[in-house]
C-alpha cells in the first residue's frame, strides 16, 4: 500500500528548499503546528511567516530574522537545481512544481515582450505551498454524487481556501480506482499542477490508477486534448473560470463524459449571480453540486441535485 506522509513530514521536505538558517528556525515549530502549514512565505527585507488555517504569522523562533534577496535565489536555485537567473528565465507562470508536489510561487520584477511575461528577474517574495493529501477526503459525500451506482458530473464550490482542490483530488482517486462504483478511466487537464503535482512525468499526489494527467496545459484545451486522445470516461478540471473552460466541459458532456470540476462560489445563489457559471448551470452541464462551508474550523458538505434540489 502507498505511505502517504503525514503533515509533518510533508513540512519537513518543503522546508528543505530553504537555506540551512532558516530551515532550520522554521524547523523549531511544534509539531502540532507544523503538521497544520498551509504555505512559507519569504518576503525580501521582512520576517519568515506561515500560513496557519487561514492566518499568515510569524513562527517566534524566527522573530529576529529578515529575508535577504540572496535567501530568495538560494530557495529558487535549490528547487530547480539550476541558478537563479537559468530558472527565471523559464517561470513564466509564476511558479514551478517541485518534487513532493510542493508549488514555489515567484514574485519579482516581470520582463515583458509583446504584452507577455517572458522572464522575471530581482526575485522580491516567494510563497511555497505545502502539498497535502488527505485519503478519504470524499468518503463522506461520494454516495451522494451517485445516481443507481453511476457517477453524475459534479460541480465542487466553495471560497478560495475552503478545500475544494483537496476533495477533488481525494474523488478523482477514488473513482479512478473503483471505490464504491466501478473503476472508471479519468483524464485530468492539470493547469497549474496542483491536483497532480507532476514532477518528472510522475504524479507527486495520488490520484489514482487510471488516471491520465495533462498538466501545463490551459485547461479548455487540455480537456480537449484528453478527450480526443485519451478516450477518458471522467473528465476534471481545477477552477473553471474561462469560456474556453465552459466551452470545452459542454462539448465533453455532449460526448457522455462525466465532469468533475470546481469553481470558486459560497453556495448556488452566488454561483448563478456570475454569468459565466449561470450558463452551465441553465445547460445542464452538472447534476450534481457540492457545497464546502467552513464552521468552526471543520469543514462541512452540502450535496445539491441541479435537477431535483438538496439530497
């Protein structure tokens, strides 16, 4: 069976990008505390910082220390293994995937060339994402995206932050692999690396065993991609927010795929209000809608049917 690391451990091998002094204050943090990071903020000229549920402070153990510029090179060269100056000229998204799923996100003095980004140089704050897998995620609400054992195409919403990227990688896994319904062959068009985490063409975050991934790719095209070559029964994409986006799902649905994707919204109400979404909820893209709330520090599910009201 695959060991997932536990959130201290996944701490850890982040922390491992930053150089010997400052890993080592930011690796005084307790353990309880440092198996709940979500992010290690550096910023030139101010304190480390974490973010903690939700709220970015400054560990005490790094009270006394300031960032140099030369800190933020030694992170981006020790996570491309590369000089800073090689690895810049290639970060044109603002960030890079580094092995263990982690994500480095770059800020900086950008170099335009014809109303593009092309390079980015004077690197002035760095924010390394801890990557987090958490099996089980959708045990409690898959039984609900399911119609006589049968997947419907599911629409995942909360606030940013509120945990959607995590659910849907936790449901792509488990459908990928046969967990309570057959097993089914997913595609994943993987935009920004967060679902898959590639690294070397190998997926730093388990999503399953029939699961094609399609990272780097926007995500109408890559969905286009997947189903035109990959022959996926599933389809899923990590915030929709185009209208190559919408269009690509629409065509996919058309086909018979089922979709599973998610957007930034509180609850329906606010989903409908923007019309980029309105449109796929009037065309009967989903069947299914999962609503993420926080209470409490918990998180709770609501699953919605877009045909016959709450489940």
């Amino acid at each position: 069976m695959r060991q997932v690391p536990n959130g201290r451990a996944r701490f850890l091998q982040a922390a491992a990008l930053l150089p010997s002094p400052l890993r080592r204050e930011l690796e005084r943090l307790r353990a309880e505390e440092s198996e709940q990071v979500e992010e290690i903020r550096l910023r030139a000229g101010q304190r480390p910082s974490v973010l903690l549920s939700g709220e970015e402070v400054t560990p005490e153990s790094c009270r006394e220390t300031r960032v140099s510029p030369r800190d933020l090179e030694l992170v981006l060269e020790i996570a491309t293994q590369a000089s800073a100056h090689t690895a810049l000229e290639r970060v044109r998204n603002g960030f890079v995937t580094v092995r263990g799923g982690h994500r480095l996100g770059i800020c900086g003095s950008a170099v335009v060339r014809d109303g593009a980004v092309n390079n980015l140089r004077q690197i002035s704050s760095l924010a390394i994402r801890v990557a987090r897998e958490v099996p089980g995620a959708s045990d409690e609400v898959r039984r609900g995206l399911l119609e006589q054992g049968v997947l419907r195409s599911t629409l995942i919403l909360s606030p940013p932050g509120g945990g959607k990227t995590t659910l849907l990688r936790d449901l792509i896994r488990a459908v990928s692999d046969g967990e309570g319904c057959a097993p089914l062959r997913v595609g994943i068009a993987d935009e920004r690396g967060e679902l898959a985490a590639m690294y070397e063409g190998v997926p730093q975050l388990n999503v399953g065993r029939r699961t094609d991934v399609l990272d780097g790719c926007p995500k109408g095209a890559g969905l286009l991609m997947l189903l035109r070559g990959m022959n996926p029964q599933v389809l899923s994409a990590d915030e929709i927010t185009a209208p190559e986006d919408c269009a690509a799902l629409e065509m996919a649905a058309n086909c018979g795929v089922t979709l599973l994707a998610t957007a930034h919204a509180s609850d329906l109400e606010d989903l409908r209000r923007r019309p980029l979404y309105r449109k796929l909820l009037e065309r009967g893209i989903f069947r299914r809608a999962l609503i993420i709330r926080r209470q409490g520090g918990a998180r709770r599910y609501q699953v919605l049917s877009l045909e016959e009201g709450a489940q």
